[in-house]
C-alpha cells in the first residue's frame, strides 16, 4: 500500500484528494495545522477511514515538516497548503509569502534531505499568469465567430504575477523547478486554473453568489415572497419584500468587486484527479488544468440566479469598492492539450453543473440551518 502525505488537507482539495487516495488503496496522512476551533468538517467522509490518519503541522515550521516527513517516509507528498486568498494576499503579503513559497520550500527540503523518493505535487496556479496570454487562431468548431483573438494560457505563456500571491506562488514553482532539475528530484507543478465546489470556502467569489442565491431561494419559499420586484422594494442596505402574511421580510444586499473579469471555472473534483495522474508519470513535469472555457463574474452571476429562476439580479446585488483589487487579473482561459495528451486528463462538470451542484447544495445547507432555527 502506498502512502501519501497532504499538506493543506482541511481545504477543498485536500479533502477530495483524501477521498480519491483512499478510493484507490493508499494510506492518507494528512497534515492540518493547530486550531482553537475544529478546521475539520470537510473530512467528515474519511475520517472513519482506518488508512487516514490526521497530524498537526505547519509548513512555515521546518522541523515539524523534516519530522512528519521522516516518520512517514511518504511515496507521494501533495503540497496544496496555502494563503489561497487572493485579496487576502494584499492584505498580509508576508504571511502570503512565509507559508506559500517558503512553505514549500520546506517540504521539498525536508524531501531532499530525507531520500526517500518521495514524488512530490505542487499546488501552482492560473493567478501565475497576471494579465499575459498567447493567442492562437480561433477553433474551427467555435459556433459563434470570436470579437476579439482566441486568448489563452498554457504551460509556455510567460508568467507575471499580479498580486503577492501570484508572486508567492511563482517563487514555489520556481523553487520546484530548481529542486527538479538540481537533485532529480520526481517533483510536478500542477498549473490550475479556478475551481469550485460544494465544498468552496465562502469568501470566493462563486460560493459568496451561490449561498446568497440559496438564502433568497429559502427566504422566498418561508414567506410566499415574490421575486418578480412587483412586490418588492431596494432601499439601501437589504431586498425587502412582503410575504403572504402581510409582514415585511428582508436580505441584505448581495455586495461584490469587480464584476467583469473572466475565469475559467472547474469542478475541484474533476482536478484532483489530474493532481494524481501527474505523479504517476514516469518524468516530472508541469501541466495546465482548466476546462478551455472563460466566464465573466456576471455569467456566473445569470448562470446561479437562473437556477431560481430569477432573469434579473440587479436589484440583489451592489457594487463594494473593498472588494475591488489593487490589481486584478482580468481574463483568464486555459489550454490543457498537454494534460489531455500525456496524461488522459479531461474535465467531466461543465460550467452549467459546477453552478447548479452549488446552489442545490446551498439551498439543502441553508433549509436544514433553517430547521435547526425552528
Ligand atoms: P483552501 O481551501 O484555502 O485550502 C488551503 C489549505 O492550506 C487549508 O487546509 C489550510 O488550513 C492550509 N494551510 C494554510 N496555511 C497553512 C500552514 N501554515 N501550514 C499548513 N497548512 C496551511 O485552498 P484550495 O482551494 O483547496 O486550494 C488548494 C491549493 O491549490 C492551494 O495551494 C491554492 O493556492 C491552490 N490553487 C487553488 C485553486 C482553486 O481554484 N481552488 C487554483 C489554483 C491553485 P486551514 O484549514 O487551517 O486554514
Ligand atoms: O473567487 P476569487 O477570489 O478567485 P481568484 O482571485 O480568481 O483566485 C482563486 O483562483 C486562483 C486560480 O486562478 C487560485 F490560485 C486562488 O487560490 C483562488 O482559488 O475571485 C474571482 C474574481 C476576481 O476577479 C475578483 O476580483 O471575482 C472577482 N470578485 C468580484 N467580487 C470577487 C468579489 N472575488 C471575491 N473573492 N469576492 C468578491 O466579493
């Protein structure tokens, strides 16, 4: 049985990573870091698993890493710990840098030094990009005929960070890159571009849209509401509206940044996956994960209200410059030929499913919150 350490394990992708190990017969240690409260919900699906097991650990902490690594001796380390915030990263840009590049730093020491052939996965990221692309002509099989170039990011487009966590994040795939080449080291950068899931955590922006979309979904449905805005009023800080008994109900605004840049949005499930294929390659190597389509904060926007059947978010939502980035990357679209031909990676949930999974799920979490009230 192969043994596999995650280093970010409480995350949304430590935990479907977990479950896919343990899915396929490795013993999973995953390391989480000390907490006054319990950071380990979304592992409520493994931790009943006799082969995952939890230790506590930080990676800004090199001796507790060197001795977790030591103890272990893992053939697979997963390193998907992070400052994963990017606006957070403007915020406190050192602690952003200690534990993303310094971080894996630490592992892939604790690695070289420990000689136990361990492979090793590195969490890097489609923020590494900034605001460059590469252009190529438009697919033949496009429907609609492009405005502007076929813009996209692969493994070969130049990176320029935009953010300390992009910048973070280029010195670990840097660092990566040196201890791969320096000590032949079976180490793999993972390139992903944005993905989401039940399990996103609730200050990102498609998981801030689903559970506000959810609590209105409830809210109207408790009060008979109407959603059509014939009964409903805006006034500055909440939606109002009348219920079937007369009383007046309300929910605050829904308040987002920017709502024009473009992502390419995923489902973490789907990119896991990839995660593992990557160290099961005979070579090390960097590889682009992404669905090869763009959205905007506002398709995501039309795509989650729909799923209540609302045409017209305005009156919901209001613009927060705190939200707003001191810079912002604006477009980004992978390219993951390479993934699809060395690996056999393809992404299985469209957009339209990511969207519609989040807000089902929402909408169960917010009714069973409601009952609890009740
Ligand atoms: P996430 O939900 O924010 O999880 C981050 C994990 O890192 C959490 O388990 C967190 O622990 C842990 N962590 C933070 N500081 C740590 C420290 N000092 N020592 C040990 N663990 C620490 O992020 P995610 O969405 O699962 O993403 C996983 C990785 O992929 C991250 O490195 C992220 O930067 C990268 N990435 C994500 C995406 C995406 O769209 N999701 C795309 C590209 C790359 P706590 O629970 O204690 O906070
Ligand atoms: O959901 P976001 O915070 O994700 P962002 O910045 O793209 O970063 C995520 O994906 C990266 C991969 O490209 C990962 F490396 C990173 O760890 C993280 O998982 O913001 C998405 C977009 C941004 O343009 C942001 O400015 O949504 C915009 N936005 C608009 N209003 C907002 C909000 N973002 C957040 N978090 N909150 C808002 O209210």
């Amino acid at each position: 049985m192969k043994t596999a350490i995650i280093f970010g394990v409480t995350g949304q992708d430590g935990s479907y990573l977990s479950e896919f190990l343990l899915k396929n017969d490795y013993k999973v240690v995953g390391v989480h870091r000390r907490s006054s409260i319990d950071t380990t919900e979304r592992l409520d699906g493994c931790k009943d698993n006799p082969n995952f097991s939890l230790v506590c650990g930080d990676v800004v902490d090199s001796g507790s890493i060197y001795s977790i690594i030591n103890t272990n001796r893992p053939n697979e380390c997963y390193n998907l710990s992070a400052q994963s915030h990017v606006g957070t990263s403007f915020e406190q840009p050192e602690t952003t840098f200690q534990v993303n590049a310094i971080g894996t730093l630490n592992i892939l020491e604790a690695i070289r030094t420990g000689s136990h052939n361990t492979r090793f996965y590195q969490a890097s990221t489609s923020e590494m990009f900034g605001n460059n692309h590469s252009v190529k002509p438009q697919p033949i099989d496009m429907k609609v005929t492009l405005k502007s170039p076929y813009r996209y990011q692969d493994e070969s487009t130049p990176l320029n960070p935009r953010s300390p966590y992009a910048v973070s994040k280029v010195a670990a795939h840097n660092l990566v890159f040196t201890y791969r080449e320096a000590y032949g080291i079976h180490a793999s950068c993972g390139i992903l571009f944005n993905h989401e899931s039940e399990r996103r955590g609730d200050n990102f922006v498609t998981r801030k849209i689903t559970s506000y979309v959810a609590s209105l979904k409830c809210g109207l449905d408790e009060t008979g509401g109407s959603d059509d805005g014939v009964k409903s009023s805006v006034i500055r800080e909440c939606v109002c509206w009348e219920g079937k008994d007369g009383d007046e109900y309300s929910l605050p605004h829904l308040e987002l940044g920017n709502l024009d840049s473009h992502r390419d949005w995923g489902h973490a499930e789907d990119y896991v996956r990839g995660m593992w294929l990557m160290l099961q390659q005979d070579k090390p190597g960097d590889y682009v994960l992404s669905t090869g389509e763009s959205h905007s904060v506002r398709d995501f926007l039309d795509e989650a209200f729909g799923c209540i059947g609302i045409e017209d978010w305005s009156k919901y939502v209001v613009i927060n410059p705190k939200f707003y980035r001191p810079a912002e990357v604006d477009y980004l679209r992978g390219c993951s030929a390479k993934a699809e031909l060395e690996l056999g990676w393809t992404r299985q949930v469209s957009f339209e499913e990511l969207v519609k999974r989040m807000v089902n799920s929402d909408i169960e979490k917010t009714e069973v919150e409601l009952e609890e009230i009740e």
